[in-house]
C-alpha cells in the first residue's frame, strides 16, 4: 500500500479494513469532500460498489441489500444536505434491525459553523436511529493510525452484533485528491507493518451471543404447556430453517399458525397446520362467535395484519409469548407477557423437547377447515371473469414467481393484497417489504438494493404513488445482474384511503387522500430503458410476466385500475359470504 497523503492513508484504511471485515458492497453517491474515501474505493479492486446521484434512493438501495445479504453495505456521501437524504433509510434500517455503515464526509473543525459552503451540523445526524455514531478528527500523522482501524472494527460489530445503523462522519481537510505533501508517511506507516501481512483486520471480534444457552428453558415450556388452546403468529424470521422448526413446533403443539406475508410460510408452504387467510377469516362472524385463545406464541417481527391486533386486543388471552432475536418492543396492544431474546432457531430447539405433544386443538380444526374452503371461494372469485384487478395480479404473481426469487412488497395495498389473495401452492420465495416505518418512499430502490443482495430476480409489486414518489432510483436498475421485475398498481392515486373512515369526507378526499394524477410509466421506462407494457386482462398479464421472468433487461409491467372498483372487489359479497 503506498500513500500519497495523509487523508489518501485514513481513506485507504477506512475502506481496506471493512473490506477486511467482510463487507463487500459500497454504495456512493458523488462529491468532493468524500473523495479521499472514493479514490481508495475505486483503488481497491476487491471490491463491488454502485454510484448513484440521489443519497436518498442509495440509502435505500443499500438498506436492501444489507436484508438481502445478511451483511451490512456501506454508504458514503459529501457533506451537507446529502448527508441527511439518508434518513429515511436509516429510520427504515434501524426499525427492522438491519445492519448498515453509513459514512458521512464532513468540513474540518475550522469550517464548521462558519457559514461554509455545503456545510452543516452532521455530528450524531440520525440521533436514536443510529445504535452507534462516532465523529473521525481529519487524518493527522500526530494520530496513530491504529485508532482508524479499531474505529472501524467497532462501528462494523456495532452494526452487525446488534443488527443496527452505525454513523461514522469523517471530517476531512484539503487537499482531497492525490496530491503529494510533506508528511512522512513511511515511518507513520511503520506502526501498520503487522496489518499490513496478516490481510485480517485488526481487532477481531468474537461474540457468543447466537449460541448462549436460553435461560430456564423448563420454566418457559411450562408456561407454554399449561396454554391449552393457543395460536402460532410469525412474523419476519431469518430463513427456511427457522420455518421448519416452526412447523415442526406447531405440529407437537396441535396449534395453527397466523403466517405473515413477510414470514416465509405464507407462500409455497401447503403444511395443514397453516392458516394462509386468516387475515380473511377472522373477518367472518361465523369464525370469530367461536374462536378464542388462551395463547399467543409470536415469533419475529411485527404482523402487516391490524386485523389480527384488533383481534388479539379483543380476545386478551391471558399468555402472549414473543421470541424474537433483539431486545425493541414489538408490542403496540401491550400484551406481551414473556419476552424471548433469542433467535427462533435457538428457542425452538431448546424448548421443543420439553414440549408435551397434543392432539389438534378446537381452534387448529375450526381454521384449517375454514382455510381450505376460503382457497377454494377465492380461486372461484377470480374464475368468475377475466378483467384484471389488483388481488387477481397478486393471486398471479404468487402463482407464478419461481422458487427462490425475491417477492418485494410496498406498503398500502400490495403487502395487504398480497397477504390475503396470495395462492400458497406455488413456490418458496424471500419476501421482503419495508415494515420498519411503514413507508411509501425509497421502495423501487430498496426492492432493486434487495435484488443486488439476494443476486436472484426480484419482483415488486408497488402502487402508482410510492412508484411516482422513488422514480429516479429506476436508474439503479442498469447495475443489477439479475433483473427486477416492477409490477406497478395504477390505481391513479392512494387506493387504501378508500378503505378508510375518511373516504367519508367527501369534501375534499379525492383532492387530499385520493391524490389522484394522470400519469403512467410509460415515459419512465423509455427514460431508463426499461422493458414496459400494459396488459389489459388475466391473459395479457401473465404472458407479460412470464415474458418479463425471462428477459436479462428490467421490466415495469403497468396495470391499470380504478380505486373505486379496487373497493367493490376487496367488498364484494361473493367471497364475504363464502368465507
Ligand atoms: C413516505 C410516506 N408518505 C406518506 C405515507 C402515507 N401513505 C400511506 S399509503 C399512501 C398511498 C399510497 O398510494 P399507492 O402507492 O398508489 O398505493 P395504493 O394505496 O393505491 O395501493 C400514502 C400516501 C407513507 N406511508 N409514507
Ligand atoms: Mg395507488
């Protein structure tokens, strides 16, 4: 390693060491202030990056990259306004408890709050989001470099011990480019030399957290044996191996399990004990006059469902379990009783064998009786007629995907179609979506950032408004090497207001809530070279997807619908009175 300057050696360190960590994806967005750190980027040839012009769209690129992965990605921007362009990625990272680096480039002391250009307050930016932040001096011979790389290995465990968001802001002084000075950097190096050969970084970090024994396992399965008649919720869990040793669990406990779309039994998974529509059933009075638990066991995060929250509140059973693999919350009905931090896997296997086995229970007999004949309402509903509509393509798409590939599901409706329409005798997909904060921004590029993580295609099923609110990350789409599939819902506004008590105010809903606009995609696919079409029925749509699935290019797939008939489908008595 040769340094020009002092600022080219911190930059050089910087980026070798998180290297060094593991981490193998850089996600930059231009400027100047940066560039000690982006000359050592581009210098370091082990590594893969993508530059993007908007911070914004790369924070949450590299959000879904890093849930995809299972890694953390690193961004780096300038300093200034660019900085705070991160913060809803952040905000959405730090809620679902992914790990992301993000490095800020910042003036020297001396510039700041002097009214310097591109200059502001950038210390602790992204305050509680972050679990971690620390603020670089500008390199110094004075310092010794150790302290970068120590600084770096702490920000990278913070980031992937506690799954969290890590702040490190690196203030730096001209010259930023390769401009010879006279510092001495070969005896400054000296203090390097064993890093230098080892190629290791240089703390290592060793944790036995994942493996810690779970305290008083007899004392938690007693409290799950004497729940005579509970329910199974999972929520997001880490992978196909947690989902087994759910089913499995749930098998001994003769219990059903309520799977989130997110969860990775919804789809694919044709296990009895599964209740795929319960989000449907538990809206029938003839289910719910006879349903009652006296147990929740919750696994992972949070339910897309406010149905079953309403549900749960109503019900009170006396014993809410959540296991789940970090210490937040996670509990907005303030019902849970005994609070697991552990991962799934650990848990299960822990507790499975002080399990007492148990026969079907009542509520397992009733569901699973109910969800059968709810497939069959619903696969009727859609043979009735070919017009498309937005639970049809979701009943589609989930028909359609194949195994493995990547399902992202924005918020508003397509996460909530998806969970109720979706057929679960087609394949085992990853489904992601942005459940931290809920948001409708950011999602293209999460879903693109998600495809570059999983290396798989991805598809995405997003409304007109959140397409519309993200569409310059269209433009991260030419780097992915597996393409994304974007099933745009274009209802010509905010379809889920519709469902709401304020669709009522009829004054002013369609302007305020209804958000209604002109636009298609048509014209930003041809921008960004996107394949596009507008299939009109069933048939034209699944020839356009099958078509899209086969094609290396990216492809939007528009579909035109209408918020006033989208509310007649989800309340059409059809399926409200076969269910
Ligand atoms: C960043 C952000 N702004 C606003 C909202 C509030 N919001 C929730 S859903 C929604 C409408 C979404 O419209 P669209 O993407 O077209 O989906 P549809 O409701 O039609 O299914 C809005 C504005 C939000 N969740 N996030
Ligand atoms: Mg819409």
């Amino acid at each position: 390693m040769k340094f020009i300057n002092i600022n080219h050696c911190w930059g050089t360190l910087i980026i070798e060491e998180l290297s060094r960590l593991g981490v193998d994806y850089f996600c930059v967005a231009s400027g100047s202030r940066s560039s000690p750190l982006v000359i050592a980027l581009a210098q370091n040839k082990k590594i893969r990056s993508i530059v993007h012009f908007d911070e914004r769209g790369l924070g949450f690129h590299a959000m879904g990259y890093s849930a995809a992965a299972k890694k953390p990605a690193v961004l780096i921007c300038t300093s200034g306004t660019a900085a705070a362009n991160f913060f809803p990625a952040v905000i959405e990272a730090s809620k679902k408890k992914i790990p992301l680096i993000v490095i800020t480039a910042d003036r020297p002391p001396e510039l700041r709050q002097t009214g310097a250009v591109q200059t502001i307050d950038q210390v602790g930016l992204f305050g509680k989001y972050t679990q971690w932040a620390t603020d670089m001096p500008c390199p110094d011979t004075k310092i010794n470099p150790k302290y970068v790389l120590t600084t770096i290995d702490q920000a990278w465990y913070q980031a992937v011990r506690n799954h969290g968001v890590v702040h490190i802001n690196c203030m730096f002084r001209q010259p930023l480019t390769l401009v010879t000075t006279t510092d001495d950097l070969k005896s400054y190096a000296k203090h390097l030399s064993p890093w230098f050969k080892s190629q290791k970084p240089y703390t290592e970090y060793v944790t036995g957290f994942e493996s810690v024994a779970l305290p008083a396992p007899k004392k938690i399965s007693a409290r799950l044996n004497a729940v005579k008649n509970g329910v199974i919720v999972v929520g997001k869990i880490a992978g196909a191996d947690e989902a087994q040793l759910v089913l499995h669990l749930s098998e001994k406990l003769g219990w059903p399990i309520f799977a989130d779309v997110a969860s990775g039994l919804r789809l694919g998974h044709k296990h009895p004990n599964l209740i795929h529509y319960f989000d449907h059933l538990i809206l029938s009075d003839k289910i719910l006059n006879k349903l009652s638990f006296d147990g929740v066991l919750h696994f992972g995060g949070r339910m897309t469902s406010q149905r079953y929250y309403d549900l749960v509140q109503k019900l009170s059973p006396p014993e809410y379990i959540m296991v789940i693999n970090h210490a937040l919350r996670n509990d907005p009905n303030h019902q849970v009783s005994l609070r697991v931090e552990s991962t799934v896997a650990n848990f299960i296997q822990t507790v499975i064998g002080l399990i007492k086995p148990r026969k079907s229970s009542g509520a397992l007999k009733l569901l699973s009786k109910a969800n059968k004949d709810a497939d069959k309402a619903i696969e009727s509903f859609f043979t009735r007629d070919e017009r498309i509509n937005e639970p049809r393509v979701a009943r589609l798409v989930s028909q359609l995907i194949p195994q493995g590939q990547g399902l992202f599901l924005s918020n508003s409706m397509p996460i909530r179609d998806m969970a109720n329409y979706a057929d679960f005798k087609g394949n085992v997909v990853n489904v992601n979506g942005n459940r931290g904060a809920s948001g409708i921004d950011g999602i293209i590029a999460s879903a693109s950032g998600y495809a570059r993580g999983l290396g798989q295609p991805v598809t995405l099923m997003i409304g007109d408004l959140a397409a519309l609110h993200d569409l310059n990350s269209l433009s991260m789409l030419r780097d992915l090497s597996a393409p994304l599939i974007i099933v745009v819902l274009n209802n010509g506004g905010g379809g889920i207001f519709s469902f709401l008590p304020i669709a009522e105010f009829k004054e002013g809903f369609e302007k305020f809530w209804g958000t209604p606009h002109p636009y298609t995609l048509a014209a930003a696919a041809s921008m960004f070279e996107l394949n596009y079409c507008q299939p009109m029925d069933d048939g034209g749509f699944k020839k356009a997807y099958t078509q899209a699935l086969k094609s290396q290019t990216s492809t939007i797939i528009e579909v035109i619908t209408n918020r006033e008939e989208n509310l007649k489908i989800h309340h059409d008595k059809f399926l409200r009175t076969r269910l």
